[in-house]
C-alpha cells in the first residue's frame, strides 16, 4: 500500500498587496502607483534616466537607473525598453555598453537615431533626465564564454560597438590578462561613440589593442576602408586561435561571416545582429490574410505577416523585426505558417505565431 502524506488545510493569510492587487482589478496595482510615481512598482520593471550624452551627432547615451525588480545583465546581452509615443507604446531592444560589474547597479544604453526610426528617433530628441521607460529583464546569448578565452578579437562597426564594448569593459573589470583586440569600424572620426573612453582602455591596459578603422576618411586612424581579408592579417593574424565576437552594419556582419566560413573558422565566430537580413517575399504565394477584429484581408503577398499587417494598414506591436524579442506574438486563429528561421510548419489552429518571421501557406486567419 502507497503511504498518501496527510494534506494541511489551506491557511487563508491576509496580504495587504494581495487585497490591494484585488481592488486594482482589472487595471493592476503598477497603473495607480505610476499615478504618484512612475519609477514606484511593485510588478514592473522600469528605469529612469539619470544622465543623457551626446557623444557624436547622430547617437544618444542614456544612463538608466532601474526599479529593484532589476537582475543584472551579462555582457553582451541585451534588454528591451518600451516609451510611449503619441500614445502608443513602442518596444525596441538595445544592449548595454557598460561593464556588467558597474558598481551603482545602472545601465547605460547608446542608441543611433535611425533616419526613419520610431524609437531611436525619439529617444535621440527628447530623452532627458527624468524620463521613465518600461525596461525587461536581459535576455540574449551574445556572451563571453563562462571559462574566458586567451585571446579575444572583437569587431564592430557604428552603434554595434555596444554589446562588445560591454564584454571589454567586463574584462577588463576582472583583471583579465588574456590578448584583446578591438577593431572598430566608423565612417570618420567624428562618428566613433566611446572614441576617447576606447583610447583611454588602450592606453590603461597592456594586453589590450585598440584598431579604429574608418571608411570615408582617408587619414588618421589605423586602417581605411571596409573590412576584408587583408584588415583581419594585419590586425589579427593569430584569429583561428581566438574567439571573434562580431556585432555591426550588414554589410560589415557578412563579410566576416563569409571570411570566417570560407576559412572553416564559423564555430569561432559569435555575433549579434541589430538588424533582420533582407527577407525575399514567397513570389508563388497563394490564399489570403484575414484580420479577424479589424475585419480586413488581403492577398497573400509572400512576405512576412507583420509586413502583411503594416501593408494592410495595421500597426502591430513588433521589438526586434527577427525573432528574438516576441513583442509581435499574435494569434493564429486558422491557417497554415512557414517560420522563416526554422523552417518549421504551423497548421494549428489558435496558436500564437511571431508575425515578424511567419509567412502565409495559403489562407490565414489572425486575431488581429
Ligand atoms: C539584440 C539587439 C540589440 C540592439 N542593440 C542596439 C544598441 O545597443 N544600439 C542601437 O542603436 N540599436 C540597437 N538595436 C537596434 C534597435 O533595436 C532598433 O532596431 C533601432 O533603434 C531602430 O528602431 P526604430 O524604432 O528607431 O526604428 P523602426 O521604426 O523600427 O525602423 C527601423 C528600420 O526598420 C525598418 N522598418 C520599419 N518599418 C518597416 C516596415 N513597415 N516594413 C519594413 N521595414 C520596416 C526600416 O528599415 C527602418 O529603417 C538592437 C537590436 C537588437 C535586435
């Protein structure tokens, strides 16, 4: 015979948060505390700005002090920041460029206003101290190996110097006694963000070599022009021995992906990528995209189905645009998805699809 253990009668405990959280119903208690002061939370995540820096004219440096819920980060992560604008709330992902031990527990985020941006555009113009964003937890595994290796390269070009900024000033938080190279691409001079904090690193520790490469200007620096075979022998020809830690423009991410390839040397390589890689629309695309609330539909173009959305006139939640942040999780309520990452078919019907890397297989209904 099983021996049953002896259920305990539930003890009902009052919780004054609990019958708070109650009353708050349906809205949460976080809706009326923002009312006396946004950074007061007792479930969300936020952050304030505390320091706003221009280092060149097209980036801005934010210092975000965050609500206690904050875990930390590891170098090379990144988190996601949601602002209000005109009223709806936008959701982008930006990595840290601090080190991960920085003592006063906050966080600092460089951000380039993108041309037709939403987010950077904004942040660029009107962040100022005092501002409260919505922020959640670092997530991503863009990171320096647990067991650090003995010869680092890392590779960046424009705002993608964040995350690999992070993991040298990590390293070199810890003493770390290993070879770093920090090859860094930029149109000029004038458009390095962190220029004199890289120099200063440099000139701080021995083990570190700072390469500042720019493409539109001819002297000053140590290398011109884009990257290619020639850059990587010059500055680092001992590369099949360390771990390259990549993070760039597209253009830039591909040619050391292909280098790397070509030389069987992919497993060496570890990048994060700001921006999805072109998507080429399914031209033999059949059915159409019903939106069941909005009561709209088109014709299966072949793209993604948060394109399909936007074409159609919709604005749908989205973060990353490729996958990684599932701000735009929507539900399918029937049809058929390919997801362009993995290949993978969804035909079930009620699930919850990432609009940004699913296309249309024929028909397809969203709750949207
Ligand atoms: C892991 C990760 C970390 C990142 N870290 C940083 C960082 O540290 N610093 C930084 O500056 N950026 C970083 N980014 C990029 C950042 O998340 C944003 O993508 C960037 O700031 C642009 O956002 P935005 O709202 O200004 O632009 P958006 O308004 O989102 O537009 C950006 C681009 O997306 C495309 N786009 C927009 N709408 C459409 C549409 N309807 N159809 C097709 N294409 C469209 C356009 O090409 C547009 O130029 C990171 C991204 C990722 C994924």
């Amino acid at each position: 015979m099983t021996a049953v253990a002896p259920t305990r009668p539930t003890r009902w405990r009052f919780s004054p948060l609990g019958l708070f959280e109650a009353l708050a119903t349906p809205h949460g208690v976080d809706r009326y505390l923002e009312l006396v002061n946004p950074m007061l939370t007792v479930r969300d995540l936020r952050a304030e700005v505390t320091e706003v820096h221009r280092s060149t004219a097209d980036t801005v440096t934010l210092t975000l002090r965050p609500t206690r819920q904050w875990r930390g980060f590891q170098a090379g992560q990144f988190v996601q920041v949601t602002v209000e604008i005109d009223g709806v709330r936008r959701t982008r992902c930006y990595s840290p460029a601090c080190s991960q031990y920085r003592d006063d527990g906050r966080i600092e985020l460089t951000i380039k206003a993108h041309p037709d941006g939403i987010v950077s555009q904004f942040l660029h113009a009107n962040a100022a101290p005092g501002l409260v964003v919505g922020l959640a937890q670092a997530a991503g595994t863009f990171q320096l190996p647990q067991e650090r290796p003995g010869h680092v390269l890392f590779i960046s070009g424009g705002s993608g110097i964040t995350p690999v900024l992070s993991m040298l000033r990590t390293l070199c938080d810890e003493g770390y006694a290993g070879q770093v190279t920090f090859l860094h691409y930029g149109y000029t001079e004038q458009d390095i963000a962190y220029r004199d904090e890289l120099v200063a690193l440099a000139a701080q520790h021995d083990n570190v070599r700072l390469v500042l490469a720019y493409t539109d200007q001819a002297d000053g620096g140590d290398l011109h022009g884009y990257f290619g075979q020639e850059h990587l022998e010059a500055v680092a020809p001992w590369h099949a021995d360390a771990e390259t830690f990549l993070c760039g423009p597209p253009g830039l991410m591909a040619s050391v992906r292909s280098l790397y390839a070509e030389r069987g040397l992919i497993n060496r390589l570890h990048f994060e990528d700001f921006a999805p890689a072109p998507i080429v629309a399914d031209r033999d695309s059949t059915g159409a995209v019903s939106f069941d609330r909005t009561g709209r539909s088109a014709d299966n173009s072949g793209a993604t189905l948060l394109e399909q959305a936007e074409a159609a006139g919709l604005t749908p939640a989205y973060g990353c645009r490729m996958g990684i942040c599932f701000s735009c999780t929507q539900i399918k309520t029937s049809g058929c998805t390919r997801n362009i990452r993995t290949g993978a078919i969804d035909a079930d019907p009620d699930t919850e699809i990432q609009l940004c890397i699913s296309v249309p297989v024929g028909d397809v209904a969203l709750d949207l």
